[in-house]
C-alpha cells in the first residue's frame, strides 16, 4: 500500500443537550468519532507518513473546539480533545518531516439543504474553497507551516 502524502480527518458526531441532560451512552459516541476516531486515525496514518518522513495530516475541528457554548458539551469535549491531539501531533511529528494541521471550521458548509439566499450572500462555506485552503496548506514550505487556521464565512461572527 502508498504511504499517503495527505490525509484528512473530517469526521464529525454530535447531539445538542445540555450537561444534566446528556446521557453517558450520547456522550461517548460523541467523544468516541470527535476525539478517539481522530487518535486512532491519526496513530495509523502517523506511523506510514514516518517512513516516508514527510506527509500532511489535516484534523477538521470546530469552533467547540476552541469555546464551549451552552448545549454543546457534548461536540466541545470530543473536538477540544481533537485539538490537543493534533498540537502534540506537531511536536512530535513536526521535527520528523510531517505537518499536522488543526483547521477550524467557524459555520455552516453548503449543501443540497442551502437556500439560494444562503448562496448568494455566502453565508456557509464553499466545500471547494475548504479544499483549496487545505491543499494550499499541504503545499506550505516548512519555513512556514500553519499550525491552526480557522475559516469562516465572510459574515460570521468571531
């Protein structure tokens, strides 16, 4: 098999509650895809790009991973947990020839579900341009690797 030059890890679970109403079988299956998935998908693709001694490896986060907001506990664990992942990822990698990147996605990304106003006035973000910024990011020189970059849409709130 191909060591993979890029590899992205764009998976994301969660259910809306608040603390006391969360139940631990929700909460693990939150923590499990956001933060677990990311460790053992990231372990695994660590391990091939270290033979190759370079590689890219892309962890799409949330806002939650950076603020928890009142009935997102159950995303904000299992994304702060992907953020810390991918920083010590970088440590250690970092030296070794592998950028591992922590992007944060700040709203909604367009799909069938949009409205043409949404469109029109780009208030999600284009799936092409997120590629594109992940590509560029996969061609970074690493006299200038980006660690964390966040993108939202031109009218999102920060």
């Amino acid at each position: 098999m191909d060591v993979p030059r890029l590899a992205v890890y764009n998976v994301e679970q969660f259910g809306p509650g608040h603390v006391v109403d969360i139940e631990t079988a929700a909460f693990l299956e939150c923590w499990r895809v956001n933060c677990l998935g990311a460790f053992l998908f990231g372990r695994e693709v660590a391990r091939a790009m270290l033979t190759r001694g370079r590689g890219t490896l892309i962890f799409t986060g949330a806002t939650a991973a950076t603020r928890g907001r009142d009935g997102y506990a159950n995303m904000a664990v299992g994304k702060w947990g992907q953020r810390a992942l991918a920083q010590c990822m970088a440590r250690e990698l970092g030296p070794k020839g592998n950028h591992v990147v922590h992007v944060i996605i700040d709203g909604g990304i367009l799909n069938e579900h949009a409205t043409p106003i949404m469109q029109q006035r780009m208030l999600k973000l284009f799936p092409d341009e997120i590629a594109e910024n992940y590509l560029a990011l996969h061609r970074q020189h690493p006299s200038t690797w980006t660690h964390e970059l966040d993108l939202r849409p031109w009218l999102e709130r920060f």
